[in-house]
C-alpha cells in the first residue's frame, strides 16, 4: 500500500495508512462531481425558475471557465498556505456556494457561484494530483498516471449528471445541491479529524496574484460563451448585447495576450502556442469534444422521438463509463508498450467516432428504442478517452517542465470551454434550422390527397368523436396531431441529416491521421506527470 506520508500528505500520527489512502478520494469525491448547475436538471429548473436552458448551460461550463482562469496561481497559493487550512476553506466556500447556486432565482447570481465554484476547484484539483500522480504511478509516468486519473474525472463528471437527473425526477432539482452539501460536511470532517497543521501561512504579495490579467482574460472569455450560448435565442446580431459582445470579448482576449507578451512575469506564458505539437493536440482535443458534445442530438431523439423521460436519458450516457475504462486500458498498455506508431492509436480512437456516428445515422428511428444506444454511447466513450490521453501526452512531450501550467491553461480552456460551447451552439442552431428546412418541405405533401396523410387524419379526427369531442374540436386534435408527426419527421431527417455529415467528417479525419507523421514516437520514460493538469 502507498504510504501517503512520504507524499507530503499531513495526516495525524494515529491515522492508518488505509485511512490516510481513503482520506484522499474523501474529499475529492465531492469535487470531481459539484458544479454551479448541472444540466442533468436543466428542463426541471427551467420549468420552476421561469428560465431558459441556455441559463444552465452557461452556469455549467462557467465553472470550468473559472477552474482555468485561477489554475495559473494555484502552486504559489497552495506553497504558502498549509493544507488543512486550505483543504477547510475550500471546501466550506464550495459548500457555502452551493448553498447559494439551490436557493437563489437569479440567473446572474447562478452563473457568478459557478464562475468561483470553478476558480476554487482549481486548487483542490492541483492538491490531489500531486498526490494521486504518485498513488496511480510509484515511477511518476505521466501516461500511466493519465489513464488513472482521467477516467476518474470524466467518470465522476457523467455519473453527476446521471445522480442529477435521478434526484431531480424523483425529488426536486435542489436536491443535487444538498447531496453535493453532504459530501462536502463528510470531506471537512475527514480533514478535520485526520490531518494536522503542517506549517504556517506565508504571504504573497498582491502582484502575484495578477488581478487585472485574470479580470481581462475572465471577461473576455464570459463574454465569448456568452455569445455562443445565447446566440440562438437572441437572433444573433438582432441583439444589442450580442454585437458588443462579439465585439469586446476578442478585444479583451487579445488585449490579453498583447499583457503576457510584454510583461516581465506574465500570468501565463506564450510559449505553449509556439509549439507545433502543443497546437497540434490542442486541436485534435477541440476536435475531440466538438464530436462528444453530440450527445445534445441524442438527448433531442431520445425526449422528442422516443418520448424517454430525462432519468432513462441520462442513464443511456452511463454506458459511456465502461468506455471510458476501455479507453484508458488500451492507452495504459499502448504507451507502455511503445510497439506502434502513435498515428494508429488516433486513427483507431477517431474511427471510434465514425462508428458512433454511422450507427446512429443508420439505426434510430421512431420505432428504435433507447436499449439500442448503449453501444453506440460506449464506442464514444472508448474514443475520447484515448484521444483526450493521446493529446494530452502530445501536447506536453516536447515542452519545456515550467511552461506545464500555462499548457493546462489553454488546454483546458480549449477544451472544456470554448470547444463544447461552440459545439453545443452549432448543433443547436443547425438542427433547428434544418428542422424549419424539413417543415417546410414535408407540409407541402401534407394534403388530403396524400393517403397516408388523410389516412392519419381520420383515424384521429373518428377517435376524438369517439371519446365525446364535438367536430370541430376534433378537427383541431386531428390538425395537431398531424402536426407533431410531421415535427417528429422532420426532426428525425435533420439528424440524420447532420449525423451523416458528422459520419463523413469523422472517417475522413480517420484515415488522414493514419498517414500524418505526428512524431517519431512517444517515450513515456521521459514524460513525467509534474504539476500539470490537462
């Protein structure tokens, strides 16, 4: 068993190693799991808050805005500040926060708890990686320690939503909040009882902290996401806030950058986006989350055509977890191995996609069922877990060790930010657009002179006279009836429609990254885990 001592861990003298081992994934549990809104509840608090579902998914994906933005000055605040004390505020502040996310009506209140929620996870994050990267591999090999570790984060994000879901169907949608609460009590008592003291608190000065960086590149990137999620429901440059947005939000971003080329200690540093490789794989995981944010398709067949309500929604999405173990299984022994070129293990994962997507493409339909998706969801599953290791290694092999946190800043913000924002935006607005296309196309059909058509119509226009309707009013049920098959039809094309496109795409890319020379190899010997997180 890993003796946590000699990691720097400071338990209590009487505490056994076992408990010292489980005191770690104690308090971690509740963070790899709290958000300031989880979509797993999105229809269940639009409905009772009066709000809009792009409120919940800017909240979401607000907090890893914030888990980026803070993670830069996370290792000087956590080498002045002893653990315990950090590891209590923390957590009380997170669970303080989420106290705040379930009792309050306002929207805007949401999304800043979530920002901060984020920015606070970064330093629990940072904390447990430093001691996991060793629990996980004794030799500190990073891609040993990647196929533990994102398993692990991606593992416990799906099961929230799926938790979510299950409380907000059976109880109420605050109840995730409470749930989180308790974990949250359980994690500082665990502190509490079990560590000591390590050291005393030290002082930063202020100008380490980098306020106004982080202020410009926070807005900015607000201000982006902004755009993107709400775009739709604004009519895009209809809106007054959009056009300043899309406007100011760049501004900021490159006033940003224009801060960190010229100063002296910048927040972060450059140097990342001067190396192809770290390029390279920062595309391929945009690429990567961009074809796994697919899943908002799925949610639309599964609540629209198949009529499954939101608990067995989300539970489709748990066969995404055996994936992710497979995923990280086949990376573990790859990159241990070193027997194959590493162009194979991206053609092989992206082909996973292609799969995903030529199953859907071909298989749902009204008379499908949900059952049929668990494979589908799984193969996803298998895929973006070895693309985002695979990268994640990539990125980092040739960059230089004090440049790893400036690395995790853009890659998460690529990755768990901008890429599935935009990507939710695009099939948001591209399936409703192709939706609109179909009604128009399929209406013009719809006549009684159209068998089918007149055939459907009287079956329900004789069943409302049947069930006591007058004739005019079993018109209207006839009417509308016709009308939500006809919305359902047209729904099910424009999937199919952008399923097929997604299926084309993904094999294309397939068999190009089985030709691209991404390197001569990956030697995982030297690719040690440090303090960096992506």
């Amino acid at each position: 068993m890993t003796d946590v001592r000699s990691l720097g861990l400071p338990v209590r003298r009487w505490v056994p190693d076992w408990l010292a081992l489980a005191s770690v994934f104690i308090v971690i549990l509740p963070v790899l799991m709290v958000n300031g809104s989880y979509t797993g509840s999105m229809l269940e608090v639009s409905n009772t808050l009066g709000t809009n579902t792009e409120d919940i998914t800017m909240g979401y994906y607000a907090t890893s805005a914030g888990f980026a933005i803070g993670y830069p000055i996370v290792p000087k605040v956590l080498s002045a500040i002893p653990e315990k004390m950090m590891l209590v505020v923390n957590l009380a502040l997170q669970f303080l926060l989420s106290w705040v996310c379930a009792r309050s009506q306002n929207v805007d209140i949401l999304i800043v708890a979530s920002f901060v929620i984020g920015f606070l996870k970064g330093f629990m994050m940072l904390w447990f990686i430093r001691m996991a990267r060793f629990i996980f591999s004794p030799k500190d090999v990073r891609s040993e320690f990647y196929s533990y570790f994102f398993p692990l984060a991606f593992g416990f994000g799906q099961l929230s939503m799926v938790l979510t879901a299950e409380l907000a169907y059976h109880y109420n949608w605050k109840y995730m909040y409470y749930f989180m609460m308790i974990l949250m009590l359980i994690s500082i008592l665990t502190v509490i009882v079990c560590y000591r003291q390590d050291k005393k608190a030290e002082k930063i000065p202020l100008s380490e902290f980098h306020f106004r960086e982080m202020m410009v590149a926070a807005v900015g990137v607000l201000m982006l996401m902004y755009v993107a999620d709400y775009g739709k429901m604004l009519d895009w440059m209809a809106s007054f806030k959009i056009c300043v947005y899309i406007v100011i939000g760049p501004i900021l971003l490159a006033f940003f950058i224009w801060l960190q080329k010229t100063a002296e200690k910048p927040f972060v540093s450059l140097a990342p986006l001067y190396q192809p490789k770290a390029v390279v794989g920062y595309f391929y995981m945009m690429l990567t989350m961009f074809f796994s944010t697919s899943t908002t398709l799925l949610t639309n067949y599964m609540t629209t055509i198949l009529q499954v309500d939101s608990t067995r929604t989300y539970l489709v999405y748990i066969w995404a977890l055996p994936g992710y173990a497979l995923g990280a299984f086949i990376c573990f022994w790859w990159f241990r191995w070193q027997r194959w070129r590493f162009r194979f293990l991206v053609a092989g994962a992206m082909g996973c996609f292609a799969v995903f997507f030529g199953i859907l493409y071909f298989t749902i339909s009204p008379e499908s069922t949900y059952e049929m998706l668990f494979f589908p969801i799984f193969i996803r599953g298998v895929g973006m877990l070895v693309l985002i290791i695979a990268f994640g290694l990539f990125a980092v092999e040739d960059l230089n060790p004090k440049f790893l946190l400036s690395n995790a800043f853009f890659l998460i913000l690529c990755r768990s930010v901008l890429a599935p924002l935009m990507a939710t935006s695009f099939y948001s607005n591209t399936l409703y657009h192709l939706q609109q296309k179909y009604i128009h196309s399929l209406s013009e059909t719809i006549t009684m002179v159209d068998p089918l058509a007149a055939s459907k119509f009287s079956q329900s226009l004789s069943s409302g006279i049947g069930q006591g309707h007058g004739y005019a009013e079993a018109t209207q049920m006839a009417t509308t009836s016709l009308y939500s098959t006809l919305q359902q039809q047209s729904l099910l094309l424009a999937l199919k429609d952008i399923l097929g496109w997604l299926f084309i795409v993904t094999l294309v890319i397939a068999v190009v990254s089985r030709f691209i020379p991404f390197h001569k190899t990956i030697r995982v010997t030297f690719a040690k885990a440090d303090d960096d997180m992506v």
